[in-house]
C-alpha cells in the first residue's frame, strides 16, 4: 500500500512537472481504486452501484482541474481521497434520501393493480337514457360510435367546444350516478 502511495505521489509530481505520460499512467492506476471505493460508497448508503463510473468520473475531472492546488511536499493519496470523499458526498446529496430495493425476486408475491370496478352494461345504458338528450346524444356519438369530436360538432350542428362542454358533463353526470348505485 505504501510503495502504491509513493508511486502515486512521484508519478503526479512528473505531472505537475509536464510530463503527461507519467499523468496518463497515474490515472491509469487510481481509477480501479476509485471505482472500487465509489461502490463501496453507494453500497454502503443503500444505493445501487451500477453509478460508481460516474463518479470516478466526477473524480478524475476534479483531479484534472485541482491538480495545481496539490502540495507537492505532501504525499497524493489523502488530496485523492479527500476528493474522491467529497464526489461521493455529492452525488449521494443529489440523489436525496433514496432507497432502492430490487423487487425481481420479490415479482410473482406483489399484489397488482386492483381491477377497475365496471358497471354492468345494462346499468351505464339505463343512466345514459337518464341524461338530458343532448349530452346522451354526444356521449353516444363519442364513446359507443367513435366519432371524433369534429365529427359530433358537425352530425350535431355544433360547435368543437361545445361538444367537449356537452361531453364533459355528460361523463360527470354518468359518472356521479354510477357511484350512487
């Protein structure tokens, strides 16, 4: 570990110095231990791992952009893992207080979506003769025919608007007297 750090810290000296080999072989070798401490990270916050490139990357460009802030009499690894820290934090601060579960073993034990209640047929029929004639006649046109509202306004001699008003409380209305029954 700390022939790992020393090699670190002469490598991002060569980097500071100009030379970009030395700078391409330091990532090289920090991103697998930044990836493995980023999943380390969100597993232990309860998240899903499969972000953990995201945040090397977030890593690497904050080292990229700080790396004139480093002290170079200082050994590398702490100034990469006080960043490394601090992109955890923040990525974990976006995604708020979630919690993600996988539910695929748990698929065929959830309950689904509860069946939508229908009324009978013979029962909407009779609520729609209860209507008064004209929303009876556009939900008719609309609903059972599939007319468009364009076609309604002009079967009707209507206007657009008014068959969307005559449609809309006819719905309301059929609506309120199924509840009731």
């Amino acid at each position: 570990m700390r022939e790992r750090e020393d090699e670190w810290t002469g490598l991002m000296r060569l980097a500071i110095s100009g030379d970009d080999g030395a700078y391409h072989r330091l990532l090289r070798s920090v991103t697998p231990v930044l990836r493995a401490a980023a999943r380390r990270g969100l597993s232990r916050a309860g998240q899903p791992v499969d972000q953990a490139e995201d945040i090397v990357q977030d890593i690497l460009l904050a080292v990229h952009l700080k790396r004139h802030t480093w002290d170079t009499n200082a050994p590398f690894a702490p100034w990469l893992f006080a960043i490394a820290r601090n992109k955890l934090i923040d990525s974990l601060r976006r995604r708020g207080r979630r919690v993600f579960v996988d539910i695929d073993d748990f698929a065929e034990t959830l309950a689904g979506e509860p069946a939508p209640e229908i009324a009978p047929a013979g029962e909407v029929a009779a609520q729609l003769q209860a209507l008064p004639a004209r929303q009876r006649e556009v939900l008719q046109s609309i609903a059972v025919e599939s007319a468009s509202i364009k076609d309604t306004a002009r079967k009707f001699s209507m206007s657009e608007g008014a068959v969307r008003v005559a449609l809309h409380r006819g719905l309301a209305s059929l609506t309120a007297r199924l509840k009731e029954q």
